[in-house]
C-alpha cells in the first residue's frame, strides 16, 4: 500500500498532485493511505510525495466544477476519513465516469455532502463569531475551537472584514493579521506566547495553496443547471464579485418553482445576511403585510433580489446598508436570469431602481415606469415599484401611510393580473 503524508490537515498541494497523479494512473483507492504529518520528521516524506506526485504525469484530469468544490470543501472536515472518500470519487469520475448529476443516492456522494454542509454550517458560525468578537478594534485576540479546519479557508474573509491588527488561536492553527501581511502558526497553549515554529507568512511554503471556501461560478453550468435547488447551492459560493468576502453568506432566492409573479428586489440585508433567506428583515415585514392588503401570499410568488450577497459599511459596530455598485450587479446577472429561466413567471414586479435597471438594462427613473404592466422582451410582463425599504426611510408618517397605500395600489394590479391569467 501507498502511504501519502500531507504536511498539514488542509494541505490541498499534496493531495491534489497525488490524486491527480494515481487516478490518472488507475490506482484504486484501497491501494492508498492518507495521514497527516505528526512532526517535522515528517516532513521530508510530505515533500517526496508532493514531487512524485507531480512528476508523474502531465496530463490533464477533467473534474466536475461539483466535485472541486467539495474537494475545497471537504478538505477542511474534521473527520480523518475525507482524504480517502475524495480520492474514491475522483477515482470513480476519472475511471468510471461516475455521473455525480445522477448519484446523489450513491453512498460515498451522500457522505461527502454530508461532510460539505457541516463545513459550510462551521463556516458560517465561524464568521459570524468572528465578526462579533473582532467588532471592537480593542480586542485582538480569539481563542477559539472550530469544528472543522476553516481557519485558512476564511482567512480572505477576515482580513477583508476588518483592516485592524486580530489574532486567532485554535487547537491546530494560529493565524495572524497585522494589517499588512497574513501570517500562520502551530497552535499555542496561551495568546502570550509565539506558537512553536514560529510564524510563516501566507503565500510562502506550505500556506501557498490553501483551500478556499468559496469558488467563483461557470456561467455555462449555471445556464444549464435544471431545478431552483441545485442552482441555489451552486450560488452559495459564489465569488464572482468582491461582495462575498464581507458578507455571511449567498442569499438566494426562495418561492414555488411554479409561481407567475417574480417579485426582485435589490440585495439582501442585515438580517437577510444572517438568515440566508430574502426578505426576512423590516422591509420584508412591510412587504408581507402589503401582499396581505392586497389579497396576494408571499407563499404564491417567487421572491429574489438582483444582488444575492449583502454590500454594508460598518458605523458604530452596526451594518449599515450600501447601495451595490454596477459590477455586483453585473455579476449577479446570471443568477438572476436562471431564476427568470427556472421559474417562467408570467410577471415580474421590480422593486427599486436597482432590479429595474438590472432587468431592463437601461437607466430607470421610478416615478416615470411606475405603476404600469408592459412587455418584457422574453415574452413575460414587468411592472416598476419602490422598493419596501423605501417606505421605512420616509421622514414622517403621513408619508409613510400615502407612499405604503401607492405600494399597495402597485401589488393590487399584480393581483388583478394574477387573476386574468387563464
């Protein structure tokens, strides 16, 4: 048997190179060990299997965009056993083109699933933690124990969410930001003390390739993906534009892959961001309550936002919204047009300048386009409104009362739509 030595716990270099190198070979799994390297006397076998590994073949092995994502993914699960289950599934793709479209009652990919989305829940419990306790630039140091290897997996994320010097400490990683550089360690038994080894610079040895958590999207699979399901969990790692480091998370859309209203905002909020739902915040209240005077349910149409990550600034240890710049908008664009593509609504209700200019692709002035039902060009119907948020930020309440009757006057023509359609 083989035995692989990975320098440490989420070293993708080596198990990338070698399972590209002996599944192209035809070695099955059962011939191979993995272990992680106990101690720097390890550490020559780590880089021998490294340069065999890659020194063994030129060629190149075609992956599923699916399957490199839970390589990134999976990678940083706790559980020994992810190293062996990953190679089993690139072995069984590049050997005998295993279709993961069609197996997910396959055991080996339900496992690994399985061991994805503890990754990804760790992930998010990870950042928001984070968020929390670095809040105050006074506090430099986070001692804490993730359930998964996600400390170099969100390093971008941190360093992108706050510009002042932070420490973290776990069990098996310390990592450090001074400002400037990144910099990685072995654990340490105190924050006083520099961790044994000392501290390597990102980018440098062993930290050069680190798995990420995120991934940016193929536009040509998300044109062709088939349900709402998969194309919400192709978007939640989504990094086509730079919102996804700040932000906790995609919020996709959600509704009936049926619906014939699509109602699109601009991009999710605070609380939006927390939830990973759209339209779960004070917007989203008045929403509801305006559908309700209306005589629709959020339950029969389809809700989404343009812009699926959340854009803020920080004040005073709050988030506060950010109008979201051309290129997010542009970026989330195929998102939003496979959203169009799966659910076919018969109309759709744009909400804020921001949706009714990503949907029309020209400038939009709300009070000219509001309140009327035209033809789109995809054969489906539009109508431009405000955007909820919008009533809440009106200085007094007699503006709020007359502009929140105007909004509901706009959904009470969705209604009477809804009702002409055979």
């Amino acid at each position: 048997m083989t035995e692989i030595v990975l320098a440490h716990q989420v070293d993708l270099q080596t198990w990338r190179q070698a399972a590209r190198h002996y599944a192209l070979a035809g070695v099955p799994p059962e011939a191979l060990s993995w272990r992680v390297a106990q101690s720097s006397e390890d550490m020559p076998q780590v880089f021998q299997a490294s340069a065999s590994a890659q020194a063994g073949s030129q060629a190149v092995l075609h992956l599923p965009r699916r399957l490199v994502e839970w390589i990134l993914l999976g990678l940083q699960c706790a559980q020994a056993e992810r190293f062996d289950l990953l190679y089993r599934l690139v072995f069984r793709v590049a050997q005998e083109n295993l279709d993961l479209a069609t197996a997910l009652d396959d055991p080996d990919v339900c496992r690994v699933i399985q061991l994805v989305e503890a990754v990804k829940a760790e992930t998010r419990r990870f950042r928001l933690e984070f968020a929390q306790i670095f809040a105050d630039s006074a506090r430099t140091v986070w001692k804490t124990t993730p359930a998964a290897y996600v400390v170099e997996g969100n390093a971008a994320y941190c360093m992108a969410r706050y510009a002042h010097p932070w420490e973290i400490r776990t069990p098996y990683r310390s990592m450090k930001w001074d400002g400037k550089t990144l910099w990685f360690g072995a654990s340490a038994a105190d924050t006083t003390s520099e961790p044994p080894g000392g501290w390597q610079q990102a980018g440098h040895g062993l930290w050069q390739d680190w798995p990420r958590t995120v991934l940016a999207p193929d536009r040509a699979e998300v044109e062709q993906t088939a349900s709402l399901e998969r194309l919400g969990a192709e978007a939640m790692d989504c990094r086509a534009c730079a919102l996804w480091r700040p932000a906790s998370r995609t919020v996709f859309g959600e509704g009936a892959s049926s619906a014939r209203v699509m109602l699109v905002g601009e991009q999710p909020g605070d609380q939006e961001d927390l939830a990973g739902r759209p339209f779960v915040g004070p917007a989203g209240q008045v929403l509801e309550r305006a559908l309700e005077a209306a005589g629709l349910s959020r339950s029969t149409v389809y809700v989404t936002n343009a812009v699926k990550h959340f854009r803020f600034t920080w004040r005073n240890g709050r988030r506060l919204h950010q109008k979201p710049e051309q290129d997010n908008v542009q970026a989330c664009q195929m998102w939003l047009d496979a959203e169009r593509r799966l659910v076919r609504p018969a109309l759709i209700v744009m909400m804020g300048v921001t949706a009714a200019q990503s949907l029309l692709h020209r400038p939009v002035t709300i009070s000219r386009e509001r309140s009327r039902i035209f033809p789109l060009s995809d054969g489906s119907q539009g109508l431009v409104t405000v955007h909820p948020s919008y009533l809440l930020r009106l200085p007094s309440e007699a503006d709020k009362e007359r502009e929140y009757a105007r909004f509901v006057e706009d959904l009470r023509c969705v209604k009477t739509f809804m009702d002409s359609l055979p």
